[in-house]
C-alpha cells in the first residue's frame, strides 16, 4: 500500500503541475443499510487519507455509498461544471470501486484511464485479475 500510495502522490503532483483537475471521491456507508465492516461514517476507514488530502487540499470531494462513484452522487454535475472529458482513475480498491466507476453507464462518455500503479486492494493477484479483466473497456496507463 505503501507505494501505491506513493504512486497516487505523485500522479497527483503531476496533475497539478498540468493544471489537470483532481477529485476526491470518498465511499462512506449508508448506515441504513447495516454496519459496514470499514466504511462507517466518521471512522478513520471512511477518511480519505491524509497525504492525498494534503497532496490536493482543494479538490472538491464526492462522497459516495456504491462501488460506482457516479450512482447517487454529483459527480457527473462536478466533472461537467470542469468541462472535464477524460477521467485518469486510481484509488482502492481496483475490483470494486476503480472498475465499476470506470466501466459505469455514466462514464461512457468520458475517455476513462485507469492507472494501474495507482490503485491496488487486499491482495496483488485480485488488483491484477481486476486489472486484466477490466483491459478489454478502458485503458490501462502506468
């Protein structure tokens, strides 16, 4: 996690170096739908973690509560309101969150990227698996 973190910083430096837009997008449980095992509200596994925070302290944030950043939230009205036409995606965990935002309805019509350096989950063989599953709809750039 430690370089995938690392990672991320570093394409965000990169970002703010082209003027690219960041956002944050955070998932946070619905508590109406049970306990969540990490995801809870105001729990640090639904924070967003502090060196990404820092790294882009004035990225609006989408929060969440599917797999899919776009369904229930603005994020569709944030990406617009950017003239945003391409979505470079990276974060946790690469078989929920990353692939199902990227292969959303609501993303089709973005050119989507996922960095691949810079997402990552449990386990490595399940981040590649999610990878090489996910290679035949978007793009996949290191």
């Amino acid at each position: 996690m430690e370089v995938t973190l690392s990672n991320i910083e570093k394409a965000i430096h990169s970002a703010n170096e082209k003027s690219i837009p960041i956002i944050h997008i955070q998932h946070v449980a619905n508590p109406e739908m049970g306990i969540s095992p990490f995801f809870n509200q105001k729990t640090e596994g639904a924070a967003i973690h502090p060196r990404i925070l820092a790294a882009a302290p004035d990225a609006p944030v989408v929060v969440k509560e599917f797999a899919d950043g776009f369904v229930k939230t603005n994020l569709e009205e944030v990406l617009s309101e950017s003239g945003i036409t391409e979505l470079l995606i990276c974060g946790m965990m690469t078989q929920n969150c990353v692939t199902h935002t990227a292969i959303s309805k609501s993303a089709e019509k973005y050119k989507v990227t996922i960095l691949p350096d810079c997402c990552t989950t449990v386990d490595e063989m399940i981040h590649n698996i999610a990878l090489h599953a996910i290679s035949t709809r978007v793009s996949l750039v290191e």
